[in-house]
C-alpha cells in the first residue's frame, strides 16, 4: 500500500470519500495441557499462548480459552459471537491444540472408516459419558459450525494441532496429541452432532482446514528452542507473523501458507509429521487464508472536516514489499549458538554445549548421542567425535533459523520418518527462486559432506541424488540446499577443503548469509539397521 501524502491546510471544510474498510479477522484459540481424566501434555498451552501473541500482534480480534477455561460452552459461544459480529469477506480462525480421539460413527454410513473424530476438553471423562459428553466436539459439530460462517459470507481456516490415529516408526520420549479411543457407540451429544452429518468438507466453498499430521500419522509434541511444542502451532505462529508473506502484500494465500508450514512443520518435527490441508488442493492460485491487515483503511482518501492539517493515516502491518520484506538474523530468532548436552558419564565437556531447555544426551558408555527429542541421532560418538556432532547440531540450529524466515522446499523418496539399512533413496532439490544454490549434507557422524554449488550465469538445473542406499553409520543425517542472491562462491571454497568441518562452515555462513536474502530446506534422513 502507497503512504498518503501529508495534506495541506485547509480553510474551508472538504468533503473526502468515506474509506473502504480492509476485512476483519477474528480468531477464536484454545489450547489444553491439563487433562483431569487422561494423560496431560507439555505444550499445547504454550502453543496457544504463542499464537494468541502472534495474532494479537496483527491486530486480529482474538479469544483464548486455555485449560480448565476451554468449556465446550463457552467456546460455542465465542463462536457464535463471532460469526454474529463479522461480516461477508471477514475470516475467522479457529486454532486447536489438545488432545484429539476417536469414536465410532455417530450417524450409521456418515464415515467411510465408520469413525467419527472429536477434540476432547478437559472436563470429558470416557468413564462418565452421559455426565461429560458435552466437553467433547465432533466434527460433526463443527461443520455445523462453519456452516454458519459460510452462510454469511465468511471464510474459515481451522487449524487442529492435535491427531486422531496413526503411530510413530520412531522411538521419542514427547507425548501423543491422540487420547484413548472411544470403544463403545454413544449417543449424539447434540442436534449439530447429527444435523453437521449431511454437511461435508468438499461441499464448503471458504472453509480451509489445516491438520497437523495425515490421519496415518501421530502428532507428537517435539522440542523446539528447548520446550516441548506442537510443530504446527509453532509455525503458524511464525506465519502470522508476516514470515509466510513471501511477497510483503500483507496477505498471505494458500499456496503461500502451503509452501511455509510444510517445510518448517517437516523442519521442526525432524520429518516426523506431514500436515494436511482440506481442500488439498488450493481453490485458485490466489486464494488468501490470511490476512494481515488490521481493518482499517484500504483506500488512500481520508476526511479532513477543516483542522489546521489534516494528517493522513498509513497502514501499520506488513506493508513491506517483496523487495523490502526483513529479513533477520538469526540471533533475533532465538539462535544462541549453543546447544544443552547431557552427559551420561564420564567425559569432557565440549565447547558450544552449556545452553539451556531440553538437552541432547550422550552416554559415553554406549556412544550413543540423542536428540532432545528422543530420536538416536548418532552411534559409536567416542570423545574424539563428540564435538563435531555438537557443532553439527549448533549449525543445524542457526540453519532452522534461517529457514523459520524463508524455506525452500526439497523432497526425498520415498518419504518416511526413518529408514532401514539397504532402502534406496533419491533426493531431488529444484532450482529456488534464487539464482545460486548450495548443496550439502550433515552427517550423523558430524561430518560436512558438499554435494553441489550452482552460481548465477551456469547452467543450473535441479539437483538429484538418485540410487542412495542407506548404509552405516546409522542415525541422523540433514541435507541441506540454500539458494540465495548473494555470491556462493567464498562459501563453495569452504565446503570444498577436505578439512572442513560445521563450526568453520557455520562462520563462514554467518559472514555471508545472516540476515541476507536467502531460502533454506532442510531434509532430515533417519535412520537404523533394522525397523
């Protein structure tokens, strides 16, 4: 949007166009961690909190509801509120994050897998159905409830950072988002229970909605800047930011929201999750989800009735442009260069490892190093390898920073959460939106391996990796591709020495590409002997 032009003095009054008003967004965010009757989660407050913050920010009307305050009562009626203030091209957004379950199909025939999926607050308990079955919310219900939305004209993006079946290859410590099944079948606990079984996802026009995992997967709450978090709040938080605004146009649109939450979801889980959209596929390449202005004019006229000077009003949200977007460093992202180790045994302490939150852990006896997940990241790590695995996740660190900006996108196949020794692999990183791109990985063993460099004026083309075999050492590696404006070349001759290692090549990145433009994806590659 143009600034408006100070305007000059006026001595008689002027009658100035009424300005047109930007669409409204309300957000409606509930989290839950304490649990009466089930087992309680770590982060899924902190994940409410972090949005309400994040949309407070962008001048969204917000409720929250956290804990013992999430009553299915009082969430219906913020909803209804909502829907009764907002008008045709509003949005509302409806964030989840808790414990989500199963039960069999309230209404014969409505599911194909004859289950029907709830959010369970925290005053349901399974064992006192009758007593408690208000404190749950079918889907069901919920297209009842966006059905109400559609009706006026407004558009909904619910976001349900919980799951509902699917276990995990992987052995972490984190807890499920997925509550016990209901076994038994149960009567409604409503009317909308049973009249939202003749609405369905594909005959909505404006509602979106974004799952934290595929129904084959859990969700699981994994560590990210050492707390225990749900990888999709997380990065829906930073898109509402403005980070999922690629172009600065103040919107951010589907294919756009697509693009960020995919790689940073991936990023922050360590692969273990793939969120999904319904629709899957964008109703038009413009469809915005998001939008990032705060009501307020959209046209550049205002009303002067007469005073001295009339001072115009300038959009204060992410008015930037493509051109002008910020990008930051990524000490401003919550990057300290350290990392928290925990050593089990007798050994010394490696330099860059006496952060602080949920540590890595090392058992000297073993040599088996563990991410803060729980996940085993490497094997046989002796005293004279543990510093170089460190350094590989402190780079590692500052390299999910960047990407938390502006991430590219990259795929290996076939896609899974951890690989046995003997699968074959290949990996495909396609040309990025910017003319020079690095390939490289980050071995389990610590080890810097370079892969590729493309610099504007070559020939470039997408980079593949095709027939890989999984072999030992077996842990985590992360190949990782930037492509950036700036010259790639100082950086090429770092990665190309035969000495280089993660600290040398993480300063080298800090001198050329902290807070410059430049995209980052990173592909995590799990893997054992055998599954």
């Amino acid at each position: 949007m143009k600034a408006i032009p100070r305007l000059l003095a006026l001595s008689l009054a002027v009658a100035l166009p009424v300005p047109a008003f930007a669409a409204q967004t309300y957000a409606l965010v509930v989290g839950v961690d304490q649990y009466p009757n089930d087992v309680s989660l770590d982060g899924a407050v902190r994940d409410a909190e972090d949005v309400y913050r994040s949309m407070s920010a962008a001048g969204f009307k917000v409720v929250k509801f956290t804990n013992d305050q999430a009553r299915k009562d009082d969430i219906r009626k913020a909803w209804t509120d909502m829907v009764a203030e907002a008008a045709s091209g509003d949005t509302i957004i409806f964030t989840y994050a808790g414990h989500g379950a199963q039960m069999p199909e309230l209404i014969a025939g409505d599911e194909a897998d004859g289950l029907d999926e709830f959010l369970q607050l925290p005053g349901f308990d399974r064992n006192r159905y009758q007593e408690t079955s208000n404190e749950i919310i079918v889907d069901n219900e919920m297209n009842a409830w966006f059905a109400e939305a559609e009706g006026k004209g407004v558009h909904v993006l619910f976001v349900s950072d919980s799951c509902f079946s699917g276990g995990m290859s992987r052995s972490i410590k984190g807890k499920s988002r997925l509550a016990p099944a209901v076994k038994v079948k149960l009567a409604p606990p409503s009317q909308e229970a049973i009249d939202g079984a003749n609405l369905k996802d594909n005959a909505f026009k404006q509602v979106t909605v974004l799952a934290a995992s595929l129904e084959s997967q859990p969700t699981p709450e994994v560590i990210i800047d050492g707390e225990p978090r749900g990888a999709l709040s997380w990065s829906f938080a930073r898109a509402v930011e403005g980070s999922a605004d690629r172009d600065g146009d103040g919107i951010i649109t589907r294919i756009e929201l697509e693009d960020y939450i995919f790689s940073n979801v991936k990023n922050r889980s360590e692969a273990l999750q793939v969120p999904n959209f319904m629709p899957q596929v964008a109703r038009s390449e413009s469809e915005v989800v998001v939008r990032l202005t705060r009501g307020i004019p959209v046209e550049t006229a205002t009303a002067d009735t007469g005073t001295a000077a009339g001072t115009a009003t300038t959009n204060d949200t992410a008015s930037t442009t493509a051109t002008d977007k910020a990008i930051k460093p990524a000490s401003d992202l919550g990057w300290t260069g350290k990392i928290a180790l925990q050593i089990d045994g007798e050994a010394k302490r490696p330099a860059r490892a006496d952060g602080t939150g949920t540590p890595f852990r090392w058992d000297v006896a073993s040599g088996v190093f563990y991410t803060p997940n729980g996940d085993v990241a490497a094997e046989n790590v002796g005293q004279d390898r543990i510093q170089a695995v460190v350094d590989k996740f402190v780079l590692l660190d500052f390299l999910k920073a960047m990407a938390s900006q502006n991430p590219g996108s990259v795929s290996l196949t076939p896609a899974k959460d951890i690989y046995a020794a003997g699968t074959r692999l290949r990996f495909d990183a396609p040309p990025g939106r910017y003319p020079n791109m690095l390939v490289f990985n980050l071995a389990n063993t610590g080890e810097v391996q370079f892969l590729d460099m493309q610099a504007a004026g070559t020939n470039s083309s997408q980079f593949k990796l095709t027939d890989v075999e999984v072999v030992k050492p077996y842990g985590a590696d992360h190949l990782i591709t930037i492509w950036t404006t700036e010259p790639v070349d100082a950086i090429g001759a770092v990665l190309s020495d035969r000495n280089v290692n993660a600290a040398t090549l993480l300063d080298a990145l800090k001198t050329r590409l902290d807070g410059k433009e430049a995209s980052v994806a990173i592909q995590p590659l799990y893997t054992r002997e055998t599954l």
